[in-house]
C-alpha cells in the first residue's frame, strides 16, 4: 500500500500558460477585429483575426495539458493546432489577395 498521498491541485507547479490568459487573449483578439475591420478597414480586421487565429494556434501547442489552454482546446491537440493555423493563414492570403472595392 502506497503510504504517500497524491499531491494537492493547489500545490502542483503551474507550467505553461495561464488558462484565463488564453481565453482573453482569443476574446480579445476577436473585439479588437471587428473594432479594428468597422473603424479603419477590412483588411485590418481580417489580419488581426488571422493574427488571433495564429496566436491560438502556438497558444494550443505551447500548452502542456488542454486545461492550460481553457476556451481554445476544443479537439485533440494535433487537431486544435491544425485547424486554428490553417484557419489563420487562409484568412490572411484571402484578406491579402482578393481585391476590395470599398
């Protein structure tokens, strides 16, 4: 019989990023998009929700367990980190290339 009790929740050593942190960093980004696409163009609102999309990406594979990455883990991390870069990247070639007549 094992003598030594598991370690409390609240004494394990946090690692990786902040859990709350990657849910305002991804709600964030998407006000700052839409502030950004209504008051100064589409183009930068397109950017900057690409540039959140990225960001969650590298958020997902930076963060050792899926509690780390509260609001952003929705799948297995492979898939998690696939979808929000290639998300990211083809709104970025999209907002760059299509031409806008504005």
């Amino acid at each position: 019989m094992n003598s030594q009790r598991p370690a409390h929740v609240a004494t394990v050593v946090h690692t990786g990023p902040d859990p709350r942190r990657s849910m305002l960093y991804a709600s964030t980004g998407v006000v700052v998009s839409v502030v950004l696409g209504m008051m100064v163009s589409m183009l930068m609102g397109s950017l900057a929700l690409a540039a959140t999309l990225i960001g969650c990406a590298i958020w997902r594979a930076k963060a050792d367990r899926a509690t780390r990455a509260a609001g952003i883990a929705v799948r297995s991390r492979g898939v998690d980190i696939f979808l929000y870069a290639a998300t990211g990247i083809a709104i970025a070639i999209l907002a760059l290339t299509v031409p806008y007549q504005g």
